[in-house]
C-alpha cells in the first residue's frame, strides 16, 4: 500500500493521514472497494484545505458550511488525487483516499479510455481558490521544461518539500479560472505599442523607455532588466512613483479596475524593510484583467500572471508546479522564471465574455489543454441535468443549493452547498434539484 501523508477537510475539522498508516482495518477497505467495483455508483468526497497568507476567511468557509472564528485563510479547496493534498472517497461507512481508489479500481474509475490516455492517473486538479491578497507573480512550465527541471532538481538531492524547490513534479500546468464573484487578474504582457504608452505616461518609468522598442525581443530584454535591476535601481525608481500614487489617492481613491490600485495594495503588502517589492513592475507590464461572473481565461505554459482578489473556480493538469518572481515571501528564481516565460503580447482572450450570472442552461469552457474540460451546470427544479455516459472520470463541485445526483438502479446521493462528487466511468446520471443551483463538472476531453 502506497504512503500517504496530508491532510484533508471533512466536517469542521483537518485530519492527518500519517506516512504508512491507514485509519481502518484493511478488509473494511478491501470489502468496500470490491463493493464499488462490483456497482460503479457516484461518490462523496472531501477535499483537503490550503490556507495560504493570501487567502480569503469568508468564500470557502462559507460555502462549506463550517465556522472560522480565528478568521483563518481559507485560500485554496483541492478536489483530486495529487500527492500534495489528495481528496478521500467515501464508500458508505468506509473513507478511503482518492488515489487508492484509483489505484484498486482504476477500471472503474477511468475506464479503458482513461487508462489508455494517462495510465488510470486522474491527469486534472479542481480547485475552489479565494483570494483576498494577490498571489504571487508566476508562471507555469511547459511538459518538458517540467520534467527537465524536476530531473535536475533531484539530481541536486533537493527534498521534494525543500522550499527552495522550483519544481514538485514532473508535469505541466496549464489552467482554466471561472470566476465565482468579480474577479481580479493580472494575466500575459500588454500589447507592445500599450507597453510604449504605459512607459510613456508614468514619469517614473520613462527611464525605462529609452532602450524600449514595441518588438518581443525589446520586451524580454525590458523585463529581464528590471528582474535583475540592484536593489536601489529598483527603489530609486518606484519610491517615488509610490510616494505621488498615495499623494492622488489621498485626493481621490483609485478603483479596482485601475493598475494603480493594485499598485499601492501590493506596495502596502510586499515592501519591506525600506525597499520596494520588483514585482511592482509587471503591474504595470502585465493586462489588468476584471473576469464576472461565470466568466473565464485559460492560461497556458509561460503565461505571465497574478490573481490580484476574487474567488473562482480552477482546473489545471496535474501538477503543482510554480515558477516566481515577486509579490510573495516564496522562494523566487528569477533566473529560471525568465528561461521559461513567453512574450507573446496581446490582449488576453475571455471565455464566456458577457455571461449573464444566472443564465440557464450548460455552458463548456473549451480550452487547448488535452487533460481537461469544464462544464459550468445552471439547473432548476424544471430542468435537472441529463448526462450521458461518459470516457473517463468527471468530478463536480456544487456552489448553489442541494443537489441529487443519481444514476439508475442506484442509491441516490444528496449533496448540500460546498458538496464534492466523483462520477466515475460509464455512467448514465442525473443532477436534480429542489430549486436554482450552481455546480461545476470536469472531466477529460474527447480524445
């Protein structure tokens, strides 16, 4: 039996599952998952909790229905089999984590397709993320920068949970974010001739515009300096800009859909000690982008970016890999977040644009990634889900008002707000409703 060690949420409280120990007797979990084998049916789960400095105390809480009187931050809820947090089935009376459920009964889970295409793993990780702070200024691998850097990084002996780890994995992570509320990013460069105006525009930065030419290879020679500019360079050049950005502010407030708004924010959260935090640059580089509701951006390998507040939904391949380069007291490589960056810059494409929150009926947000797809699901009492049998796995997440979720000749399963489903392989399934809900469903493409 594999070593498994995190925690997870169940209830209102974290449990460990400590490395080479399994909290029921082995011929429970047998029984139980020879059960499930024998009747494929939709399940349970719990998810395990992040609570990142940059999380918000309200959404997740909220939607989990459990208190949080210390005001903890709640930042990320994982829905998936990767290592780092991974999800429990639960089979009646018996928990078993979700990577051993696949591992014994990966035909039932995945089926042949899935088994095939990504060897019975679940190759996506769902995520509910809240942000209350902006993350990090980051960038994710593409599959080979990935496998190359986790190979060197253990030919180093750096320990898998080493902080000044780059890579945690051997996989890629493009990703999808849906916006649950209005929702605030920083995503890919400007269009070149925005960057010159930009440049332009803020006194402070125009220094920066003399050896600036609107072409890619300006733009990375640009970014690259400012990444690698000393210490007083970079103070000697935003103290300023700060110092008049509070002076307009005092007058009269910046909004959430000006840069200078997040400017100061992050000023107020990452600069320390005297000196000023470089990721303040890519602020000003990067789009500020404002996704409503039911809204989206998918994010491929390279991508520049920053989730500045907001909560969403997140999918992503399976791996938790990060590359960055500000905003955050992480560990940075600037060195290598520059060898993996793209500067292809451009206006950022927004799925869904305009979506009406409310809207009725079953919208895809269609993306490039081979690992995932995801279905936004609007029911009602009239209306319930009809979903056919599907290749591979689907995992769901409802948002808004209790659900059944049953399939035939099965028992049904009632899931409350904040309530997590596997429907494994094969199943024809129904998703009803006593009233309007909101639920989530990913699963893999058609190949």
């Amino acid at each position: 039996m594999p070593d498994i060690q995190s925690g997870y949420h169940s209830g209102t409280r974290m449990t460990q599952i400590p490395k080479g120990y399994f909290p029921m007797k082995q011929s429970a979990h047998e029984t139980a998952v020879a059960d499930f084998i024998r009747r494929p049916r939709p399940l349970a789960l719990s998810g395990g909790v992040r609570s990142y400095a940059w999380g918000d105390p309200d959404y997740i809480p909220a939607l989990l229905g459990i208190p949080n009187p210390d005001r903890r931050p709640y930042a990320e809820l994982w829905i998936g089999t990767h290592a780092g947090l991974p999800s429990v089935a639960h089979l009646g009376a018996v928990d078993v984590p979700f990577p051993m459920l696949l591992q014994d009964a990966a035909d039932a889970v995945s089926g042949p397709e899935g088994i095939e295409r990504f060897g019975g793993e679940l190759p996506f990780l769902l995520k509910v993320l809240s942000a209350a702070q902006p993350l990090s200024i980051q960038a994710h691998p593409d599959k080979q920068q990935a496998e190359t850097g986790f190979a060197r990084e253990n030919r180093l002996g750096i320990p898998p949970d080493a902080s000044n780890r780059n890579y945690c994995d051997d996989n890629h992570k493009p990703e999808l974010i849906v916006a649950l509320t209005d929702f605030y990013a920083v995503r890919g460069f400007r269009p070149l001739d925005e960057i010159d105006s930009v440049l332009a525009a803020v006194p402070e930065l125009r220094g920066l515009a003399v050896a600036y030419r609107p072409t890619s290879e300006s733009l990375r020679e640009l970014y690259s300096r400012v990444m690698r500019m000393e210490r007083k360079q970079v103070d000697a050049i935003l103290t300023p800009l700060l110092l008049r950005l509070r002076a307009e502010a005092a007058r009269q407030a910046f909004s959430r859909d000006q840069t200078e708004y997040w400017v100061l924010g992050a000023d107020a959260l990452f600069s320390h000690d005297g000196h000023r935090d470089r990721g303040l640059f890519s602020l000003w580089l990067l789009n500020l982008v404002h996704l409503r509701p039911g809204e989206a951006m998918y994010l491929p390998a390279g991508e520049l970016h920053s989730y500045l507040w907001g909560a969403g939904i997140e999918i992503m391949a399976n791996s938790d890999n990060v590359l960055r380069g500000g905003l955050t007291p992480k560990h940075k490589d600037v060195d290598e977040l520059l060898r993996i960056l793209t500067f292809d810059a451009s206006v950022p494409d927004i799925l869904e644009k305009g979506l009406q929150p409310e809207a009725a009926g079953v919208v895809i947000y269609e993306t490039p990634s081979p690992e995932f797809v995801l279905a936004r699901l609007r029911i009602d009492a009239e209306r319930p889900y009809i979903g056919a049998a599907s290749q591979g796995p689907k995992l769901g997440v409802v948002i808004r008002s209790p659900v059944v979720v049953s399939a035939p000749g099965l028992a049904d399963l009632e899931l409350a707000d904040g309530g997590l489903f596997l429907i494994p392989h094969g199943l024809d399934y129904r998703i009803a409703c006593p009233a309007q809900a909101l639920v989530f469903l990913a699963g893999i493409p058609t190949a």
